[in-house]
C-alpha cells in the first residue's frame, strides 16, 4: 500500500531535508510534518544530532585537504548516490524491493549486511598514494578487508576464505584504514576496527574485482548498487559468519578507491 507522503518521511528523505537537498515543495511538506507530528519531529532531531556528530568527526579526522580532483570525483559519486537512493526510495514505494546500496560497505567478516559509508584516519597515506595510482592507470584485484574485535580463529578463517576465493596475495596493504566502526548505516570514528585493501592476483587480465567486508550491525537487508559507470556489484554468503560483496569491471584504481573513500569525506564537502 502506499505511503501517505503528507504524513509518511522516509528514512532517506529526512537524511536529505536535514542535509538541505529535496524540492522546495517536499521540504514544504515535511516541514509541516515535524511540526504537526512530534515523534517525527524528535527522529528528526535525533538524525539532525547524529549528522552534526559524524559531520564533526569527519572533519577531525581529515590530516590533509582532498586533492581537487578526488574533490571532484567525490562530488560526482555524491550526487550519483544521491540520484540511487531517490530510485530506490521510489522501487520501494511501488512495491519492488531494490537491490541497490552505495559502493562502500557491507558484507561482514563477523557476519555482515552492506551498506553505504565507510571512513578514515589515514587521508594523509590516500592523499600520498592515489596520484601514483592515477598516473599508473592501474587495474588491479583488490580485496577490502574489515577486521571487527576478530579473535585469531576468526581471522584465520576470514584469511582462508579470502584465499579461497580471490588467490593469492600480492604483498602488503596498498592502504590501511584504522579506527572507524559500523554504526547504522554509516562508518563512525572508533579504535576497534581495521580496514587494509589488499593487491590479490587477477583471475581474468584487466578484470577488477573488489570484496567489502564489514560488520553485521542489524537485520537490514543486503542492497546492492550498480554504478553508472558498468561496476556491478553482487552479494553472496560464504559462510554463517560472512558475506562476499564483489564487483566486476575495469574502471581505473582512482575511481575505485573514489567510491571506497567516499564517504570518509562526504560530512566535510
């Protein structure tokens, strides 16, 4: 059944009233929503507080300004996710589940689930790697892995699993990002987590294949993004522990790692 949207705001919608997106008109309607409803008022409230929290620690977490052109970049995935969400809020609205989410997080190494947003510590080593890797060119296979409060065994069998599925390893992370935890449907600045992107052995010449591991943090369902420009990215469970989110295609490491870091910057553009 439909929403009622004189009365209903989705998740998504309010993400982007707070961040000051929507038409005239919705912004219209939903203004009248909180102040007419106050559950919805005070959800709204609780997500303007969070965003200024992430907003804040994103901005205490950048060492080095973005380069312009990943600026650039970073603004065009921006308004690119933003055009998903509305298709997908759309699907949902008529009925179809949407198998759609950003190009960053979400499967899990402890059980996972995708999402959207990851972030990082360590701008200073993307700022210090990326112009090689676009002056390279380079395709590479690469794997994400997410290490979450893991104990030996646990990392042991995420190792084997990696193994199994993607070859061998290439030598040692091209990029750590350290400190950052799943929190809802973002990456929020924590001391717990680990995020190394690793170089894997190609199976086909030119292929890209990129694998996210992340944390199961609740029992949203897996959705998947297809990006504009031909990444598909696809999802399968490997174990009770993990899920696989992998991707084929060969757009240059630069753009990849646009998409991965995304979200690190997205509170401070």
């Amino acid at each position: 059944m439909p929403h009622d949207f004189t009365t209903y705001i989705s998740d998504e919608e309010l993400w982007e009233y707070i961040d000051g997106g929507l038409g005239q008109q919705r912004r219209l309607q939903i203004a009248k929503i909180l102040a007419e409803d106050a559950t919805e008022a005070l959800r709204a409230e609780a997500m303007r507080l969070e965003n200024e929290r992430l907003r804040s620690a994103a901005q205490a977490t950048v060492v080095e300004p973005v380069p312009d052109q990943m600026a650039s970049i970073l603004h065009e995935k921006r308004d690119q996710i933003r055009k998903q969400r509305q298709s997908q809020s759309a699907a949902r609205r008529g009925g179809f589940t949407a198998a759609i989410v950003i190009c960053a997080f979400a499967a899990g190494v402890v059980g996972g689930w995708l999402s959207s947003e990851l972030g990082t510590s360590e701008n200073e080593d993307l700022n210090r790697i990326l112009p090689s890797i676009a002056a390279a060119n380079s395709y590479y296979t690469v794997h994400t892995e997410l290490a979450y409060n893991l104990n030996p065994m646990q990392q042991t069998q995420i190792a084997e699993m990696a193994k199994k599925m993607f070859g061998r390893r290439l030598g040692p992370p091209i990029l750590d990002l350290k400190g950052f935890e799943f929190t809802g449907a973002r990456f929020v600045p924590a001391s717990k987590t680990q995020l190394s992107i690793y170089r894997y052995e190609s199976a086909a010449d030119g292929a890209l294949t990129v694998t996210f591991w992340a944390v199961k943090e609740d029992t949203e369902p897996v959705r998947l993004y297809r990006a504009e420009d031909g990444l598909q990215l696809h999802v399968r469970a490997i174990s009770d522990l993990a899920f696989a989110v992998s991707g084929s295609g060969s757009p240059t490491l630069l753009d990849q790692m646009a998409e991965l870091i995304y979200a690190q910057t997205r509170d401070a553009l």
